[in-house]
C-alpha cells in the first residue's frame, strides 16, 4: 500500500484594525504601495486614470486620464515608471513615476 494523504483544514482569521477612505466613484483596478502613496489604476471606459493617493487621507494628489477608448487595468512600478495595462485594447502606458508624463 502506498503513502496515504492526509489534507489539514487549516482556518485563517484576521481582524479589522483602520479603514480609510476612498473615491466611492473610482473602479479600482491595480493597486501599489510605494514612497508612502497608493498608485492606483482605475477602470471604466471614459472614466479610468492613473492616481496618485495619499493612504490616510483618500485624497488623490496626482492625477492623469486615459484616453475614452481605454479602459485601464493592473498597474506596476519598475524603477522610475508606472507600467499600466489596458483590459482589451492590448495597449500599455509607460509613466514617469513622479510626474506621470507618458
């Protein structure tokens, strides 16, 4: 007889300890903690941009909008840039990460 195998319920709980606020209007798609802000990518067409946030706060600082035809997807920062992906439009934009120039 071979080895048998034996799964564990392993359970996780956690608990709540802040919340902070956010624009109840922006559709979050990809999200980083980086320099103390959130870069945050928002989603919908029309509507998605790049956002630099102030954690504490909610209030975004920086802000730069897709073109209409975009809808804006996960985000990543690599070096001195923000790469932010599109959902269909197999497009990327590559930002300056202080300045968000394209």
């Amino acid at each position: 007889m071979g080895p048998t195998a034996f799964a564990t319920l392993v359970t996780y709980t956690c608990d709540v300890v802040n919340t902070y606020p956010h624009d109840t209007n922006a559709f979050t798609e990809g999200l980083v903690y980086a320099d103390n802000f959130l870069y945050e990518s928002t989603g919908l067409y029309g509507y998605s941009s790049l956002r630099r946030v102030n954690p504490t706060t909610g209030k975004v600082l920086q802000e730069t909008t897709l073109p209409s035809q975009f809808f804006g997807e996960g985000i990543a920062i690599f070096d001195d840039e923000i790469l932010q992906l599109t959902w269909l439009e197999n497009t990327g934009f590559v930002y300056e990460k202080e300045t968000f120039t394209l």
